[in-house]
C-alpha cells in the first residue's frame, strides 16, 4: 500500500465509525439488495412519522416524546450491535473482519453538531430521511438535499483547515 493510499485512509478514519477495505469484487447487481432494503427502510419512516415536518418541530420544541424514543432506541440497539461485534469479533458475511476504531473527541464535534442541529431544526430533514421525504412527494426538500450534498462538498474541500 503506498503512502497516498495510506493517508487517505488515515484521512477516513476521523470521519466514518468503520473503514474496512474490502477486496472483494462483485457484479453491478449484486447491491441491489441494498436498495431493496433503503426502500423498505424509507416506507418504515413514513409509517412511523420519522420524516414528518411537524414531528421534527415537536422534538426542538420539547413537546412530545415520540423522536426522543425512535432516536434513543436507534442509539440503543447501535451500541448494543458495536459492543457484540467487538466482543464476538463478528465477520462479515464474507468472512472479513470488522475494524471499528476508538474514536477521540475534538472541539469540531461541537461546532458540527450543532451545525447539525441547525440545518435539521430549519429545514425538518436530516440526512437518513431525505430521500423518503423526496419519495414520499415533498420535492421541496430537493433543496435540502442539494443543500446537504454541497455542504459535504464543502468539508471535504477544506477539511484540512477546519478544526478537528
């Protein structure tokens, strides 16, 4: 491995949880499963009012308990999964190992937390449910998209020079 490949990897691991390199190469169809799976995840969100403008505003205003649970079970059952995955030292399906690296904080947490917070308490959206929200006939939220999209441009152009 040379050392660009080696700096670009070290470069992901401040941001991503997991940076397996996988070696493996399939047909274009065979991640197809994953969109099978997005489909029936973004239907869960609009059935369990995840992607609901009004609901987004009760949880900022603090009057209803709703996205405080769906958002604490999500955060419940991700670290029950990393702790058994790192206590049974579970694989992949092909057998690869998962690498999950301790983390240590920075001050740009903060700073992009509540970044964050901001764009997600004005514009009803955060990341996950987008795409739902697009599906579900909010073409609105487009922007929002675009939005999010030129905003991750917009790290990775200056991530060196922002504080981490």
């Amino acid at each position: 491995m040379s050392n660009t490949e080696r700096d670009k990897i070290d470069i992901r691991h401040k941001d991503a949880m997991c940076t397996n390199e996988s070696e493996l190469v399939h047909p274009w169809w065979y991640n197809l499963k994953y969109t099978f799976v997005g489909i029936v995840f973004g239907i869960v969100f609009v059935k369990a009012e995840i992607i609901s403008w009004f609901r987004i505003q009760e949880m900022f205003q603090l009057s209803s308990f709703h996205m405080y649970g769906v958002i604490g079970t999500a955060v419940m059952v991700g670290i029950i999964s990393v702790f058994l995955i790192k206590k049974l030292k579970i694989k992949t399906i092909s057998g690869e190992e998962i690498h999950i690296d301790n983390k240590t904080f920075d001050k740009g947490q903060i700073y992009g937390g509540l970044i964050f917070g901001i764009g997600w308490a004005i514009t009803g959206a955060c990341p996950g449910p987008l795409f739902a929200q697009i599906g579900a006939g909010f073409g609105v939220v487009s922007i929002t998209l675009l939005s999010a999209i030129a905003g991750t441009w917009v790290y990775g152009k200056y991530a060196e020079k922002l504080p981490h």
